[in-house]
C-alpha cells in the first residue's frame, strides 16, 4: 500500500472516531439534562448517565488511538 494511501485510511478512521465521539458526547448531554428534568426520588436516575458516561469514554479512548496513529504516522512521514 502507497504511503498516500495509508493517510488517506488513516485520515477516514480518524474522522469516523471523531464523529463517532461527538455523537456519544451528545448524547452523554443529553442524558445530563434528562437527568436534570427527572424526578429526584427516582432510585435509578443516574443509570442512563453512567451508561452514556461509559459509552463517552469509550468513544474518546478509540478517537485519541485514531488521532496517535494519525499523528505518529505523518510525523514519521516528516522525518523520514
């Protein structure tokens, strides 16, 4: 595979995660405002947040691995 085209795969997965990433922050968001809007009394409101929480992190831990490769793949690029 050409150095161009393994950017360009490289470059995909990044935006993938990244989309992938902003739409479960939204909907961590979501759930904090749900929460917000929910009765206090209710003995399991925090669920859907530590689930959304969950999925969140998750999402950031692939996103930062698409972004190292990313980055360690045009900096070795630069310097080599």
């Amino acid at each position: 595979m050409e150095r161009a085209e393994i950017e360009k795969v490289l470059h995909e997965e990044l935006e993938r995660a990244r989309l992938f990433y902003d739409a479960e922050a939204k909907t961590f968001h979501i759930a904090i405002e749900e929460m917000i809007a929910t009765d206090p009394a209710h003995p399991d409101r925090t669920a859907p947040i530590r689930l959304a929480g969950e999925k969140r992190t998750s999402a950031l831990d692939a996103y930062s691995r698409a972004l190292n490769l990313f980055i360690d793949f045009i900096f070795y690029r630069l310097h080599y």
